[in-house]
C-alpha cells in the first residue's frame, strides 16, 4: 500500500507531493554522485511546504506521507517508480514515527512555545543521520506563539540544504504571514462523504451500513467517522448534544443543558487525564530518583520539575475540555444546518438522518430566519471561547440565544 493511499479524495494534492518527491529523490541522487551540488530551489520540491484545510481533510495525513515518500529508499526508484512505497524501511520507520531524520510534532497543550520551537529549529540545522533527508512535520502551526513564530521563521528563512519543513494549519490566517509567504501552499479539501464511508469500511474493517452513517453524519471528517463507528461513548455524547435543541424551551432547561454540556467536556478532559497523567506523574517520579508509591517524597531540588509537570498536565486538560465542547457545537452546528435545509425545501442530503423526527419537529416551529440567527449564536459561542471566555458563560449565553432564535 503506497503512502497515498490514506489521502482520501485529494488527488490533485497526491499528483504534485508525487512529482515533488521524485523531483527530491533526483537530487539526493545527485548529490551522491557529486558532493555539493545546490538544494533545489524551482520546479515542484521546495524546502518548506504548508498544507492548510478544514478540520478533517487530512493535513496531517499528507505531510506524513510526503514525509515517507522524502525517506523513502524502495529499489522501484531506479525503474521509475514514484517514491512513497509505503513497504520500504524509509516509509515505515517515518509512518509509525521512529525515523531518526523524521520529527513530528503535535501538541496537546493550547499553544507551541518559544522554547519548543527553538529545540526544533536546533534539530533542523542538522544533517540527516541516516535518511535522505531532515523532515520537521508541524502539526499544530496555528498553535504557535507570536515569539515562536518568529523563532521559526529564521529557519525557513534560511534552511539547511537537506531540511524540510512540513507546516499543518486550518488555514492560511492561522500562520504568520511572513512564515506563510515562504512555504508553498497546498489545500486540501474536505474528503467526499461516500470516499470517508470505504476507507472505513475497507481498512478499518466498519460495517459498510454504519461507516456510510457516520461518515455522513460527520460530513467527510474522518477521524471523527471514524471514532464514531469504534467508540460508542462517542456516539451517545453525540446523540445527548442533537437532543439539546429540544431543551431550551425555557429559561432552566437553557441552563441547564448548558451545565451538561460543559460537564460532559468536563468528563472527556478527565479520562484522558486518568489514562495519561498518572503514568507521566510516575515516570518522572522513577526518573528523579524517589522511592515507588505517590505517597513518598521527592529528593531534594526536584520539586520544580513536578510543578512543571502538573502546569503542563493542567493545560492539556483545558485544551482536551475546549476541544469535546468544540466538537459539540460543530455537531449542533449540523443539526441546525440540516433544519435550514429542511425550511428551505432543499434536495441536500440530511447529515444527521437518525434525528429526522427531531429536525422536523424544529423546521415546523420556526423559520429559516430563526435557524440562520441560532447557527451565528453557536458560531459566537465558539468565538467566544477562543478569546478565553469563561466557557459556562459562554455556553449559557448560546443556549438562550437558541431558545430565542
């Protein structure tokens, strides 16, 4: 299986990472014939690359895969074929993350700081130890700070002759335009729904009938698709957020439904911290030198290191709550997008079919001018939570916004 194929309706993305390897494989080629030769400075390869789109369509999924098809060393090469094998040592060793030429970077705290940024621009000055080439995968771009940007933009300013940078955003806004103007842009597009329901069905094995239900229900999102076919707390919280709407009738349902909402983000941020922050907590307790069992004490000095720990904890637990009261609103979102279409007399097919009573019973009780003012409630909402307003208010405000349409 080629490293492409995981790009789910994005061919022309595929055909220029395709001709940008080949076009990188020519030159290391070269160079191993003759010492010193100039990076590649036109055609299709570049040293720093920006894949931006909609949540969903993949960013990350193409920059590992071009990441692979860099490291790539299938003997197929040398009769013409495209490197990105998907079987060879490079490809593996980049697609499951243990290449020592391959970073990929991804966080879980709510921003990219300076000091992070300045250990990668230290990693990408150097030679690849053993690959083709130094690949510097950025998952999060958009989560840069405004001092690590600029950190970074010194390095794609001024790169090393075998160093790529691989830069993943929502969209073109979210990146320092003085990063953005020196990457080459690539845009993907959110997958087609019926593309997301086979590849659920044909590589991860989902039932066809329900792998066409999320895919639909998530409108091509297929990490999200495909949570919903495996996690079936997943699917209930979904179904508990469609049923909102129905709540607001009155002032003590709206607040209500506000407080679930936000206890179960609440609820998400805890599991992942009981999977996660005990086994941290305990590796670095090993690490410092203090004896077994959360209850002994720390050696001398080693406090600092702990309280560090516990912040960093702390902030991925309010990005993980952020991120399940997100996917909420995009989910409700959706609802009131298939009731519009319904007022409207719109042949666009519903997403959330399974919540058909639901959606009419709200199209008959108000008008398509009720529907668009609740969606700009709910997109507000978001807004309002990504300038660090208290998210309860936030959320209570919405849903009196809903009741009032």
């Amino acid at each position: 299986m080629a490293v492409w194929d995981d790009l789910v309706g994005q061919d022309r993305v595929t055909e220029q990472l395709s001709a940008a390897a080949r076009d990188a494989d020519a030159f290391v080629t070269a160079v191993a014939s003759e010492p010193g030769e100039a990076p590649p400075s036109g055609g299709s390869m570049t040293h720093a690359w920006l894949f931006t789109g909609p949540p969903g369509s993949g960013r990350a999924t193409a920059a590992r895969a071009f990441a692979a098809a860099l490291q790539c060393v299938s003997p197929d090469r040398a009769v013409g074929g495209t490197p990105g094998c998907g079987f060879c040592e490079g490809c593996h060793t980049t697609l499951v993350g243990t290449h020592a030429d391959v970073e990929i970077v991804r966080t879980d705290q709510l921003s990219i700081g300076v000091k992070e940024t300045r250990d990668l621009v230290r990693r990408a000055q150097l030679s690849p130890a053993g690959g083709r080439w130094q690949v510097i995968v950025l998952e999060d771009a958009d989560r840069l700070t405004e001092g690590a940007g600029n950190v970074l933009l010194k390095a794609v300013e001024e790169p090393a002759p075998r160093t790529v940078w691989l830069l993943c955003a929502p969209s073109l806004e979210d990146v320092l335009p003085t990063i953005r103007s020196r990457c080459r842009l690539l845009t993907l597009r959110t997958p087609p729904v019926a593309a997301v329901a086979d590849i659920l069905a044909r590589r991860d094995g989902i039932e066809p009938e329900l792998a066409a239900r999320v895919a639909r229900a998530t409108q091509g999102h297929i990490g999200r698709a495909r949570r919903l076919a495996t996690d079936e707390r997943a699917r209930a919280r979904r179904a508990a957020v469609l049923k909102l709407p129905l709540r607001v009738d009155d002032v003590g349902g709206c607040l209500k439904a506000a407080q679930e909402l936000i206890d179960a983000a609440a609820e998400d941020a805890k599991q992942v911290a009981e999977e996660v922050d005990t086994k941290e907590t305990e590796e670095l307790r090993a690490a410092l030198g203090a004896a077994a069992g959360t209850g002994s004490r720390l050696p001398r000095g080693t406090a600092g290191a702990m309280k560090e720990l516990q912040d960093r904890q702390k902030r991925r637990s309010t990005r993980t709550q952020r991120d399940s009261l997100d996917l909420a609103l995009v989910d409700l979102t959706g609802f009131y997008r298939d009731v519009l279409a319904m007022q409207l007399g719109s042949r666009v097919e519903v997403a959330n079919a399974d919540m058909q009573d639901a959606l009419e019973r709200v199209a008959r009780a108000s008008g398509p001018e009720r529907t668009l003012r609740r969606i700009e409630a709910i997109i507000d909402c978001r807004r309002a939570l990504d300038r660090n307003v208290a998210p309860l208010l936030a959320v209570e405000a919405m849903t009196m916004a809903l009741r009032a349409g």
